[in-house]
C-alpha cells in the first residue's frame, strides 16, 4: 500500500431514494364507465447499501465519489400494476469499515465479512394506490398514499484494519523488516525514524498450510497521545488485532523502560488494548552473543512471553510464529 493511496477516512453524501406514490386509479372499459379503484402501489426508493469486499484494502476509491444518490420508485399505475423500485446504490467497502451519523458520532453500521451486505440509508416507502382504502362504506376512494420520502444524510466511512497480530513499537524498531521477511509485503524499509507512515498488512505463512495476518502499525513515540510524533491515528489499527507483538530493538539503552512506555501510550488510547494477549520480541539479536542476551532477559517482565530474534539473520523467526500461532488458538 502506498501512502499517498491509503485512504481509512472519508465522508460522504448519502441519498436514498423518494418512494413512489400511489395511484388513485379507476378501472374503465367499454361498458363499465364506473369500474372500481384499481390504482397500484408506489414503488420503494432506492436502498444505499454497505457490502464487505476483502480485495479491498482502503477507502481510497470513495474519495473522489462522496455523493451517493439512489434513484426514486415509480409511481404506482392503473390495473393495480405496482410502480419498479429505484434502483439501489451498492457501496464496496473493505472488511473493519464501520460507517457513523456525521453529526452524533453514532455507530450505524460495521462491515467484518467478505459478502456481508447492510442497508446504510433505507429507501423511503411506496405510497398505498386507493385500491386499499375501499371499504363497504367507501367503495370509490380518490386517494392513494404519496411515496415516504427517502433520507438525506451525511455519513462518515472509517476503517479499522482487520488482523490477527498487531506490531507495536518504536520507530525503527524492525517492524516493516520482520513483515516483509515473513510475508509477501513489501512496505518501505529504511534507517531513518518514521518509514512507515500508513499501516501494512501482510499474510504470514505457517505450517501445513495455515497463515494468519499481521498488521505493522506506523512507530509509536512517548508523547504519542497528546499528539507527538504520528500522533495515535493509526492506533484505531489494532484495535480489532487478537493480540499485539511488542517489537523493541536490542540496541535500546533500557528495554524494560521502553516497553513500559508502549503500555502506557496504548493505556492513554484505549485501555482495552492491555486486555489483548501480548508477546514481546527483542529484535536485531544478532548483534550480541548469548551471554549478552540471557544478561538482558532478566531484566524483562517475568510474565510477558519474550524471544529474540533477527529479522536479516532469520534467527529464531520460525519460533516466533510458533508462539504467535499457539497465542492465537490458546482458549481463555
């Protein structure tokens, strides 16, 4: 994904279609001057409607398209013949999309599945033609229903990508290095703090066949709650993740500390984020020796499942995945 070309926001014009009005239609006929009401029914307004796509990976494709109008119903016609539906408007959105009121904030809809289909702005009703209002008492009704208008509303498209492992951490701290090694995604790797400035999503490969999707999330920094560095816009990213990798680089002066303040960052976001499983990697292993390395685990949290690893000498990648895969199918 290209960063100019992932869109996760936009708002859009939604119209639904005006339902079409009854008729008020009499039977007429060679020798039946009078016949009684005959007037169809209204055709419904067109539907806006959701629909999951997992080819999709961005709203891009909604942004230069944020007037979504669906046509009007037909009016209802003589020989109780109902008016056609309008034709409804199909929006393709990708899997993790949740659309919201643009003026409450309220959820309206949440698309998690390839095919689901959701109407987001119903189409107004067809009015009733007059055949429905003859009674014993009134057997020549004037008056058919006028169609329900449709809904003119400002809806707001946020994505929220779906995924199985979140990466969390530091700016260079080899996150886009261990997604690019263990997937077919290729995001921009460089020496340099914020490379990744959109969010990637890669399917990992397992054993006999299985695969999972990881997700690397542009670097956290302190701070990044109140709005330093990128800030927590793509923090939304990993709330739908099933547990987070922690990534923290060896050559960090105080590993213990710098996990500390990834905690605290994702606390400060949404405290429901420490209720995911966590694994913590300590990257570019093959800089120190054994000594070196069992001298840093004990300073490491006792109850956080840890392994180093080495995304360019493949060191204990395989073992990754293991623990990552056994995290993902432990029962609670």
């Amino acid at each position: 994904m290209a960063s100019n070309n992932f869109i996760d926001y936009v708002k859009i014009n939604c119209r639904s279609g005006n339902g079409g009005a009854g008729s008020a239609h009499f039977f007429r006929a060679k020798g039946l001057p009078n016949g009684g009401p005959d007037g169809g029914d209204g055709g419904r307004g067109g539907h806006i409607i959701l629909e999951g796509n997992s080819q999709l990976w961005t709203l891009l494709h909604l942004q230069y398209k944020k007037h979504q109008f669906a046509d009007n119903g037909v009016n209802g016609g003589e020989t109780l013949c109902t008016g056609a539906q309008g034709k409804d408007i199909t929006i393709q959105v990708p899997l993790g999309t949740i659309a919201r009121d643009a003026e409450t904030g309220a959820k309206k809809v949440e698309i998690t599945e390839h095919g689901q289909r959701v109407i987001l702005t119903p189409g107004g009703r067809g009015g009733l033609g007059n055949d429905h209002f003859k009674s014993a008492t009134n057997q020549a009704p004037t008056y058919a229903q006028p169609g329900e208008a449709g809904v003119d509303e400002l809806v707001i498209l946020e994505l929220k990508l779906l995924a199985d492992v979140g990466l969390v951490g530091f700016p260079n701290a080899g996150k886009s290095t261990l997604l690019s090694v263990v997937s077919a995604a290729k995001p921009k790797i460089a020496d340099y703090a914020f490379t990744t400035l959109v969010p990637n999503l890669g399917v990992v490969d397992y054993r006999d066949y299985k695969s999972f999707v990881m997700a690397d999330i542009p670097g956290i920094i302190e701070g990044a709650a109140e709005g330093r560095g990128l800030g927590i816009r793509f923090l939304k990213h990993i709330e739908r993740n099933s547990m987070l990798l922690f990534m923290i680089s060896v050559d960090s002066p105080d590993i213990a500390a710098e996990y500390k303040v990834l905690v605290s960052e994702l606390q400060q976001f949404n405290p429901e984020l420490l209720d995911k499983k966590r694994l913590l990697a300590i990257t570019k292993a093959d800089l120190i020796d054994d000594e070196l390395e069992a001298e840093i685990r004990e300073t490491l949290p006792t109850d956080l499942p840890t392994i180093f690893i080495s995304s360019l000498a493949n060191k204990n990648i395989m073992p990754l995945k293991d623990m990552i895969w056994q995290a993902l199918n432990e029962k609670e």
